[in-house]
C-alpha cells in the first residue's frame, strides 16, 4: 500500500465519522477537539503527521 492510498482511506474514514458524528448530534462520543482535527484533516489544512491516528479508530475515549 502506497502513501496515496493510505491517504485516501484516512480521507474516506475521518469523512464516515464527521457523517456519523452528525447523524447522532448530542449522542456522539466525538469531542469538539475530534471533531475540528476530522474537519482540518479532510479540508487538508491539517497534515497527517499532526494528526492523532487515534481519531480514526473507534475507541470510548470522549471529553464530552
């Protein structure tokens, strides 16, 4: 797997929790600061480097 392609999936994949983020409202276990590095990521004002990969993976972890 190339860098290109791993970049698309982290792409696709912080885009499939800015959509579940929004499909549940008040119920996401998403914090804000999650919610604006997902946002920087896809809008590429954010580079992958500073980027906590732990965003990408479902885990219980919340500031809510």
């Amino acid at each position: 797997m190339n860098l290109g392609s791993m970049r698309k999936i982290m792409i696709k994949s912080a885009k499939d929790k800015l959509a579940r983020h929004k499909n549940l409202g008040q119920r996401s276990t998403l914090s804000v600061l999650q919610v604006a590095e997902l946002l920087d990521f896809v809008s590429g004002k954010n580079e992958a480097t500073t980027t906590h990969p732990a965003i990408f993976f479902d885990n219980g972890f919340s500031l809510n």
